[in-house]
C-alpha cells in the first residue's frame, strides 16, 4: 500500500514504515502529523484511488523523530574587474518523519 501526498509543498510517494527527510515543519519531536493533501492511494495493483486533485477521506499519519540541518552550501558571487567579491553560505533546515499510517 503506498500513497502520493503534498508535504511542505512537495509531491512524495509513501508507504507505511518508510522514513522520509522532507523541509522543516512546525512539529514538536514526537508529535503526530497528519497531512490531509492525498492525491492517489492505492492498496494493490487493482484498488487504486486517483484524486480529482484530492482524494476525499484520505490521509497520511506520520511522526516527528528529528529535526536538523542539512550540508554547508557556499554561493560566491563575482564580478570581474570590479573588486567585487562575496561568499555566502547557507545550511537548508529539514525534519525527518515516519509515516506510521495511510488512511484511504
């Protein structure tokens, strides 16, 4: 059984027990998040739900294990002959989640 929903503006393909890295949500470690955004379920090759774009009572429960920050990125930026140098650097925030439940 697996599930295509909307997380943090993003289109993921889950299943129960999978871990997923998704962008920073405003959960508490531990906490329960449900996502009501479902666009397909299905449950076997035969039983599958196509949202028209969402499908109606379905949802995906999932937990909050951690949240962290991702890799040092450095932007550097120059123009030439001008004696314009600048380095940036930024580190995108993430949270990991578990789906512990599809609801379809």
């Amino acid at each position: 059984m697996f599930a295509i929903v909307d997380i943090a503006g993003f289109q993921e393909k889950v299943s129960e027990g999978e871990k997923l890295r998704v962008p920073t949500l405003d959960a508490e470690l531990g906490k329960k998040i449900i996502f009501d955004k479902v666009m397909l379920v299905s449950k076997s090759d035969d039983d599958v739900k196509v949202g028209t774009p969402l499908v109606a009572g379905a949802s995906v429960e999932a937990k909050v294990t951690e949240h962290g920050k991702g890799d040092k990125i450095r932007v550097f930026k120059m123009k030439k002959r001008k004696r314009y140098r600048r380095t940036y650097g930024h580190r995108q925030g993430y949270s990991d989640i578990e789906v512990t439940k599809i609801v379809g």
